[in-house]
C-alpha cells in the first residue's frame, strides 16, 4: 500500500526542531572553549568526515547517527555494523562502534558508543608539581541510542538522545543530550536535491563532582584546625547547534555519480561554520572525497580546520556489503587527523 504524506507531520517536525533551538544563541566565539562535554563535537567515521562533514541532507546509514539521525531511516541493508578509529589531535584516540537495524513498520532503531583514550597522566599537586608518582586515565564516553523513521518516501525524521560519562581521577559528571533532524530528498520536486536541517546537543548542564575536589580549609583569627571543605564546581552549558544542510547528486551516466554538498552550522560556543564537499562515486563501489570547512567570523590563525580528503571502497561478498573508508584533516598547530573506518551491511 502505497504511503500517502501528511503535512501535519512535517509541521510537528519542523515546530518541534524550532522549539528546541532555543537554548542556541548566534556563534559565540567568545565562549569557546567553555561548554562541557565538548567529545559532543568530536566526528566519526570516515566517508562524511572526508566531505568535511557537510552532509546533513545527504548522510544516510549508520554513519547518520552522528551527522542527522533522520539518516539512519535510509539504510541501504535491512542491519548494519561500523567501527572507526580517528587519531585526533594532542595524541587523543576516538573509537566508535555502532549497530543498527530496520524493523519493517516500526522504523530504524541505532546503537553507538564513542570512546576518547588519552593515556597515562601524572598527578601533580602544589607540593609535587613534577609528580607524586600516581597516575590516572580520564575516560570519556558518550552512548547513544536512536530512532529513525521515513514519513514518506521523501522525507524521514530522527531522534538520538545520548548519555554522557566523564572521568578525570577522582572527579566525574554524568550528562544527557538529544540530537533532532529532518532529511527531505527530491526537494520541491527537483531529481537529486536534498535538504537537512537538525539540532544538536540539546540538554541540561553537566557538573563536576566527587572527592578531587575536597580541600583542608583553615579559617583565619581562630584555634580550629585544618577542616575538609568541598569546592563547588560550576555548571556549564552543552555545545549546542543548530545546522541547515543541501546536497544536489548529479548523474552524467549511470555508473557515475557526483555528489555536492553544503553545510552551515551555527555553534553556541564557538563562530558560525561553512562546511562544503565533493563526492564522486563509481558503480557505487569506489568514492573520491574532498571537502573544506570555514568560519567568517574566526580569525584565520585562530580556525584550525580546513581540507579533508578520504576515499572508500564499496564490494559485496556472498551477499554482505562490506565496506572500507578512510578520511584525513587538515589541522593547524597540531597534527592532522586521520580516520579508518569499516562498514558490514546485511
């Protein structure tokens, strides 16, 4: 039976998007640098990052999870399997695995998890400022969960709401974040056109708490002794966004495919983003990727990213997609990043 569109369904979805961008302010680049859990920001996998990450409307598949969950609806396998690897900057490791699955009537349901390793650090302290002698692993972990559904043919909404886990010695904070998106293909009734909007990292502040931050406290012109104190941390805001994308697929053969893509992201801590990428594609079995990422507002010496480039090959065994992508970034004053990732689709 043939799914006929109702609009009310794409008015609740936009209202709905609107009405959760309210705690998103015009790019602060003031306030960089002062959000928590800013692992929010940290990308994934390798084919939409090498695109420089500008495909909202377009990201279909696991990988949507990340990019717009209302993505993850147009899965080309009825299950699929990913696991990347990315050496970010200041020798940070970023590893995530994901699954998900398409329930027939019900709509796309998602797994994922994101880990940053960072190694051993020494703890110092005023006495020891060149170590104790102790150390500690901090341990960041975002898990995430996602629904994902095609209202029509055209159009295809997503939630993921993501629990958020940090660990420095003896401090912690625990948080909750939800991502909302919108994908409509075949835009005004215009053959490839895409358009996307989503809103990102939406959610209380988070707080740090725990034994680290207990103090010996002394009060001044009295004969009592040192006593514990616990500081108060402050609470600070989600690294929210909001983020309007299109993509245009142009076709000059059948085995040839050219993808356009474009994205501007408006941060709440940081100066607004224009990201731009080129897909070619052949036989949907081997991608060339190239993108760039941009910020008017930021000083040139102060926006640290720019080229991303990456390429992916596509093949099928015994009836399993599988599927291997590679991105690289180009980041000033640190090391550039570079991203591996595998796919399996069944």
């Amino acid at each position: 039976m043939k799914r006929v569109f109702d609009p009310r369904y794409l008015m609740l979805t936009l209202g709905l998007v609107i009405a959760m961008t309210g705690p998103a302010h015009a790019g602060r680049g003031d306030k960089a640098g002062t959000s928590a859990a800013p692992e929010l920001l940290i990308p994934i996998g390798a084919r939409d990052f090498a695109v420089g990450g500008s495909t909202l409307a377009s990201t279909s598949g696991i990988e949507a999870i990340y990019w717009n969950p209302a993505g993850l609806a147009r899965m080309n396998s009825s299950s699929e399997a990913m696991f990347s690897h990315m050496n970010y900057i200041a020798d940070i490791g970023v590893e995530y695995i994901a699954v998900a699955s398409t329930f027939e009537g019900f709509g796309s349901i998602g797994f994922d998890i994101k880990s940053l390793s960072m190694g051993e650090i020494a703890v110092t302290t005023e006495d020891n400022p060149d170590g104790t002698g102790e150390r500690f692993s901090p341990t960041y972990l975002v898990l995430g969960l996602t629904y994902s559904r095609l209202l029509t043919d055209r159009i295809s909404v997503g939630l993921t709401a993501s629990m958020i886990s940090e660990r420095i010695d003896r401090v912690s904070a625990t948080g909750i974040a939800f991502n909302v998106g919108l994908q409509y293909s075949n835009f005004a009734n215009v053959s490839g056109l895409g358009i996307g909007v989503a809103v990102k990292n939406i959610g209380p502040s988070m707080t740090f708490d725990g034994s680290g931050l207990i103090r010996q406290g002394t009060t001044t012109n009295t004969s009592r002794p040192a006593t514990p104190v616990k500081l108060q941390a402050q609470s600070d805001e989600l690294p929210s966004t909001i983020e309007l994308g299109l993509a245009y697929t142009y076709r000059p053969q059948d085995n040839h495919a050219l993808n356009f893509t474009g994205l501007f992201v408006n941060n709440n801590f940081s100066d607004d983003e224009y990201k731009l990428g080129l897909e070619y594609g052949f036989d949907n079995t081997f991608f060339l990727r190239g993108g760039y990422n941009f910020s008017q507002e930021t000083q040139a010496d102060s926006y640290i990213y720019g080229l991303t480039a990456g390429a992916g090959l596509n093949y099928n065994f015994s009836g399993m997609n599988v599927t291997f992508d590679y991105a690289f970034r180009d980041v000033e004053l640190f090391q550039s990043n570079h991203v591996f990732a595998i796919k399996l689709g069944f």
